[in-house]
C-alpha cells in the first residue's frame, strides 16, 4: 500500500461525515461520507474489500449513528460523480470477483441445482 492510501479514518470519522435529512424536515435521517472524504477513500482504495473494509472502521469510530455499509450505495455513488460529474473515478472489483455479503454466488448456485 502506497502512503497515499493511509488516510486517517479517526479524523473522517469526527470531521468527514454529513448529515441527511428527510423530507419532512424532522431530525437527520443519516450520515453519509462528505464528498472529498468519498472520492479520498475511494480513489486510494485497491478494491472495494478495501474501500467497505475502511467504511467499517469509519463505522467503529462513529460515537452516535452510522453510515451505511451497503457496498451497492458507495458504487452507485461512484457511478454518479463519474457519469454524471465528469470526475474521473476509477472502478473498484471486489477480490474473488463478487461482493462477499452479495446473494448472486447463492442464487446462482440454487439456479444450477435446480437445473
């Protein structure tokens, strides 16, 4: 790992989150990485089990709520600053091709066990 990639999540974690809210006005619904602090992470993560892992320290040190751990959310997102921000994101791949938590490796094994 590159010395670009030791970002300090602890300070992320207390300056580098914002907060949502929802439409009604009422109290912040959640927190989510700042945009600098998502293209930081993203960018200098080798994969997206690196980049999910460092969500989860983030995560860990988050005194009161939390962010969401869904990797489909942060790719998405991703997918929106490239395509439709004209910023050059790169493509993360989880190692071992597939999400880990993702249900696509189950499904496509009761697929061919029904077949």
């Amino acid at each position: 790992m590159s010395s670009k990639n030791n970002i300090n999540l602890t300070v992320i974690a207390r300056d580098g989150l914002e907060h949502t809210y929802n439409y009604s006005g009422a109290s912040p619904a959640t927190r989510r990485i700042t945009k600098m602090n998502f293209v930081k992470l993203w960018q200098t993560s080798t994969s997206m089990n690196e980049f999910m892992s460092r969500v989860r320290k983030i995560n860990e040190l988050i005194n009161c709520g939390s962010i969401t751990e869904k990797s489909h959310t942060y790719v998405r997102r991703a997918e929106i600053f490239r395509n439709k921000r004209n910023i050059p994101m790169k493509y993360l791949k989880w190692e071992g091709g597939e999400d880990p938590n993702g249900e696509w490796a189950k499904i496509r094994a009761f697929a061919e066990e029904l077949a």
